[in-house]
C-alpha cells in the first residue's frame, strides 16, 4: 500500500513539473486593479515590433494582468505629462469599469505617475517608481549648466531634442503631443524636483537616501531601479551610459538617475546590476545576463501588489 501511495505521489510531482509554467503560475500578476505603464523621457508606447516595456506587456496579461501602455509627450514638464495621463486615467477607467490603477513609470514616468496620485488619488491604487528622477538627476543638472536657459546651445540643442522628441512622437502613432525638450529638462534638475516635491511630496524620502512613506492618502508607493550604467557588451547605448554615468562623481547610479533619487516609498531595491534602460528590457532585452530578468522583476511587482489587495 506504501508503495502505491509513494508512486502515485511521485506521478503527480511529474505531472505538476511537465505543466507549462504558465499553468503554474496562472493568476500569479492578476491584480485588482488594472496596470498603467507610463515611458519615461523621449519615450513611447511601441514603435514597430519594438516596445518601450520590451516584452513585459505581455508577460503580465499572460498571467492574469490587465496591462495598459499609455503614451505621453516625449519631452514636457512634470506637469504636462502628469495632467495627460490622468486624461488617459478617466479613459482607462471608464473603459474597464475599474475604480483605480496601479501605475508604473519608468524614469521621467516615476514623477508623472507621482502628479496623477497626488491630484487625483481616489483614481490611483499604487505607484510604482522603476529608476525614477525623484530627486533630480545630475546629467541634467549638467545639461543645463552647459546650455543655460536664453544662450545659443540651449536654442540649439532644445530645437534638435524638440524635434527628436516629435520624430518619436510621430513614429509610435502619437496624438500630437506637444513637445519642450527644456521643460523637461528643468522638471528633471535637482532644483526643478525640488519645487515638484514641495507641492507632490507622497512617498519621497525625507532623508537623502531612504525611504518614503509606503502609503499616503491610500495610494501604496514602491519603487526599484539599477545601479550598473555598463551591463551588457552588445548593447550599443551602453558606452553612451557609462559616459553619462560620470556626472554623478562615483556616487551609486544607473547611467542617467542615481540610486538614491530613484528611492520612493517603499524600496525594492536600488541596486540591481542594470543601467537605466535595462530596467525596461532596453535595448530589445540585451540586459545583464547575470541579474535577475527585468521582465520577472514587474512580474514580481504585480504578485506584490495583488497579494496587497491592489
């Protein structure tokens, strides 16, 4: 009888693992309310094949998520992003008959996702803050002490990101958006954060490099990000990053964001060995072979925020 038991025991050990892993993990990212993910910095939902969240759409509607790309200006000002995506907030909203979203920006995203919960956060479950510029970040600092507001480089440099920013726009099927390539950098310098934080402070840090409240008027704050700007030797962008990478004197950073302005509510963590585009699965997934997969980390950000009810 012991054996018999044994053996039938064993079989269903080998069925459960010849199962494929999404019958496994059926339900695993079925949140309760639907996800928004929202692009950073001369971003975009999909051009082509090609998506912004390369491959992670799909990955959570696999297993039970209802996913929601949105698209923004490209380059604007905290503000004007944050007051189109709630406009795309209401729309999701009333399409999916939801009460709220959990939103996901990436980058120039983390504060635009930020604006909608402070303005709006009975339409706003969680934000979550993947290398987000909480804090301002140093590349633009530099930028824009290299090309001040009014001199020739600033007028030259601002026509070509502007016109960077609407080719962008135009490719992955955009509204027209409106583009200001300085407004964005001034929202994404350490003085332009500033004045945002004052008038949004949910979540951020009070201290340099902590952490912020997990929850302010209902809505749950978490966030990640990387710290390794030279990751993967075939991934083109990623000399361009490490050369960025410098503005921040050693100070622990992806590339573009350092460690601790990414850090909002409750942190994930801040070190991954990615720079600021691997945490999306850029450029097409040439991530870090050696960190955890990008993909299984908003997987894992999904369970979390579903096992909090969210």
């Amino acid at each position: 009888m012991k054996r018999i038991v044994m053996g039938w025991l064993a079989a269903c050990t080998l069925a459960i693992g010849l199962l494929p892993a999404s019958a496994q993990a059926a339900g695993y990212t079925q949140t309760k309310y639907p996800i928004v993910l929202i692009h950073g910095l001369f971003g975009f939902d999909n051009i082509g094949p090609v998506e912004y969240f390369y491959g992670i759409p799909s990955a959570l509607r696999a297993d039970g998520a209802r996913v929601f790309v949105v698209q923004v200006s490209a380059a604007n000002s905290t503000e004007v992003r944050g007051e189109q995506l709630l406009t795309q907030v209401r729309q999701i909203l009333a399409a999916t008959g939801a009460g709220k979203v959990n939103l996901m920006g990436h980058s120039h995203g983390g504060p635009t996702a930020r604006y909608v919960a402070s303005v709006r956060p009975d339409l706003v479950a969680s934000v979550t803050s993947i290398g987000g510029v909480n804090k301002g970040s140093a590349v633009a600092d530099v930028l824009l002490g290299v090309a001040p507001a009014g001199s020739l480089q600033n007028t030259a440099l601002v026509s070509v990101t502007n016109g960077l920013a609407s080719i962008i726009n135009f490719l992955s099927g955009g509204s027209g958006n409106t583009q200001n390539s300085l407004a964005a950098a001034q929202s994404l310098s350490t003085a332009g954060t500033l004045k945002f934080n004052a008038k949004h402070p949910q979540g951020v840090p009070t201290t340099a490099c902590g952490e912020g409240a997990y929850s302010v008027n209902g809505v749950a704050y978490y966030s990640w990000s990387g710290a390794k700007p030279y990751s993967n030797v075939l991934d083109v962008v990623d000399p361009a990053l490490a050369l960025t990478s410098l503005a921040f004197a050693g100070a622990k950073n992806d590339g573009l964001v350092s460690s601790c302005s990414s850090r909002l509510g409750r942190v994930i963590r801040d070190d991954y060995a990615f720079n600021h585009l691997d945490e999306v699965n850029q450029t097409v997934g040439l991530t870090n072979i050696f960190e955890t997969n990008p993909v299984t980390l908003f997987r894992q950000q999904a369970n979390r925020l579903r096992n909090a009810g969210l």
